[in-house]
C-alpha cells in the first residue's frame, strides 16, 4: 500500500551549536539513547511505514553517517533496485554550489535529475536530527483525506520550546494559516520539519525556487505559498527530541531514563532499527553499583553508576563514580575518577582521581578521542 510514498532524508547538516559531538561527524549520526543514532529514528519511520526507497542528502562530514548506515541492511534498504541510495553533492557537480547546502530547496536542486527518476508518486521530506516514532502510513492516509497539496508533521507546543525551530498556526480546519519562521516567542504548533507531498509538486517547487534563488524550504514554501497551496497540518501529540544544542541533548537524553518516554519512543508495532554489533553481556564487578541507568552490552562495571546512560564497551573502573552523565562507545572512566554531569564522546578517558563537574543545566561535553 506505500509503495507510492518515497522518502527523502536531509542529512547534510554539522550543527555548530552541538560543538564537540559534530567535530567529527554530521548532526544525523550524533549517538543517542545508549545504542543508536539520530538518523535511525527517521529511516525507522519510514521503513516501518513500507517506504522501500529512501534517498540520504548528504554534503560534508559524513563518513561516520555511511559507516553506521553501509548497505541498509539492517533497516532492509539492501536491494539490487531502490532501496537505500547516498546522495553525495560530487554525483550532482554541475548542479549545486561548492559550499554547503543553504537550505532544502538548495539540497533538492543539487539531487534534481534523482528526484526525475522518483517512480512513486509521493514524497515524504524529513530531517534526520529527530528522535521520534511517528507513524508516517496514518500521515499518508491522513493527507489522502485531507486533498492537500503539502501535509505537514507539527506537535504541539511544549513548555520548553527547541531553539531555532519554525511555528505553524492553523485555522479550524487544520490548515496552515501562518508560518512563524524562528520566533523569538513560539506560539502554534511546533514544526517537525516532516512534509508530504507529490512528486510533481516538489519538482514544480524546486524549479521555481531554483530559478528565483530560493533556497529555504520554509520560507519560499511554507511561508510564501501558503494562501496559494493547500497546507495542512498532522498533528503529533507523542514524544519528540529535537537535537540543536549541547544542552538539548543531555536534557532529551536524560528524558529517556523515564519508562514512559522510552515507552512512546520504542514501540513493538513500529520498532526502530540500529546497525547490529555482536558484543558480550555487561559485565557487574562485586563492588559496582548502578542505579536508574541505561546500559548497553559490552560494557564493563566495577565502579558506581548513577543516573546515566553508557553507550557499548564502556569500562567504569573500581572506585570511579559516575553521576549524571551520557558515556559514549568506548569510554573509560579509571580507579577513583569522578565525573558528574558530563558527556563524553566516542573512546574518551578520563584518567584515574580526576574530578570533572559539569551542571544539569551546562553539562561538560568532552571531545571524541580525548585523555582528560
């Protein structure tokens, strides 16, 4: 039944504002929640909804992107025809610029001759910097029913708004009556940056705001055609981590230590699916302790573990506390080292006595590779 919806993943972004987690990698293969990756959510969604073709947008930094996604195996993208296919910006060199992507509209026209191949006739647009399990077969449905030229995923507002994120208010009908582009007091519905719509359609826009040098979806679409196109909104009440700061990600990070998110997020009906790796039951020294934490296989405790989450092959060594903190693949914390709200990326050590304190509201991030 979806095998008319294609989806489109932009994948092209390193934001700066996460600092230390997108030195050595693009904002959509930031890990999160112990054992995944940004990106794993939107593909999930999509191939949980029957989406058997998905494009990735990518530009630069993205090699730990392609190493985690390979083939697409693990998501059953692995095909001889369709499936998972990379769009790296030297397949399209006549077509876009020699920098950075400035936008959507800016990304679409450096893919364009791929987006002409498209066979199905509906286009799912999405980021990868979101960790939500939305259904995507009801949004179809939903937008079929609706006649509308453009389907938009909003939720609505939360009493703590992400940065640097676009509003919609909608009439009572549910169409888009006004696009708020970042402002600096949210009001509406928040945008997911999640749209539907026809292929005709996309390739009309993008040929119109190719050619008048358009290159944000948002305000050459969304804000400027809304009174010409029939926008409407899918309205997701479920549970949304938007990633765009240091800050954000501990706090949604943390959020996943609550069952009932992780309840909303990790669901039997529509699971989401990581790269696979074959790695030995956690090991609990006699002296560890571990209390309301996430632990992924691997890892080795002989310390005490508090209020945390630890990616796979951590090692807390004896007599080291770790309170508060997010420990990606790898780390090592040795003997009687102390470390409290921080994040620590990919193979980080943190020497045996050091003490590093950060605050639940500016926690420490330390950089990939580091010795501290």
């Amino acid at each position: 039944m979806m095998n008319t919806l294609h989806g489109i993943i932009f994948s092209y972004l390193s934001n700066p504002d996460l600092r230390e987690l997108t030195q050595h990698r693009n904002t959509c293969s930031v890990p999160y929640g112990g054992r995944f990756r940004l990106i794993d959510f939107m593909l999930s969604n999509m191939v949980n909804a029957g989406v058997a073709d998905v494009g990735l947008i990518a530009h630069t930094n993205y090699q730990s992107l392609l190493d985690h996604i390979g083939s697409g195996k693990e998501w059953d993208l692995s095909r001889n025809r369709g499936g998972l296919r990379i769009l790296p910006p030297f397949g399209y060199v006549n077509k876009i610029r020699s920098d950075n992507y400035r936008g959507r509209m800016d990304a679409l026209a450096g893919v364009y001759s791929y987006l002409q191949n498209i066979k199905q006739k509906y286009v799912v647009l999405a980021g990868g910097d979101v960790a939500v399990n939305l259904d995507l077969r009801e949004m179809y449905h939903a937008h079929k029913a609706s006649g509308a030229d453009i389907t938009v995923a909003c939720t609505p507002l939360s009493d703590n708004p992400t940065p640097n994120s676009d509003y919609f208010l909608l009439d009572d009908d549910g169409r888009v009556s006004d696009v708020l582009l970042q402002p600096a007091v949210p009001q509406g519905y928040e945008s997911l940056e999640v749209c539907l719509l026809s292929k005709e359609l996309l390739l009309a826009l993008v040929d119109h705001c190719t050619a008048h040098n358009i290159p944000s979806f948002s305000q050459g679409v969304l804000l400027s055609m809304r009174h010409k196109l029939n926008i409407h909104a899918y309205t997701f009440g479920g549970y949304v981590a938007r990633i765009r700061t240091v800050s954000n990600y501990f706090t949604h990070s943390m959020d996943l230590l609550d069952p009932q998110v992780r309840g909303q997020l990790f669901t039997a009906d529509r699971p989401i699916r990581t790269k696979e790796q074959s790695n030995p039951s956690t090991y609990y020294g006699p002296h560890s302790k571990s209390v309301n934490s996430l632990t992924a296989d691997g890892c080795i405790i002989e310390g005490e573990v508090d209020n945390s989450i630890l990616f796979r092959g951590v090692r807390v060594e004896q007599g080291a506390k770790v309170s508060n903190c997010i420990l990606m693949q790898g780390t090592v914390v040795e003997s009687n080292a102390m470390l409290k709200c921080a994040i620590a990326d990919k193979n980080v050590v943190v020497s045996s006595g050091r003490m590093l304190m950060g605050h639940i509201t500016y926690p420490l991030a330390i950089a990939k590779n580091e010795i501290v």
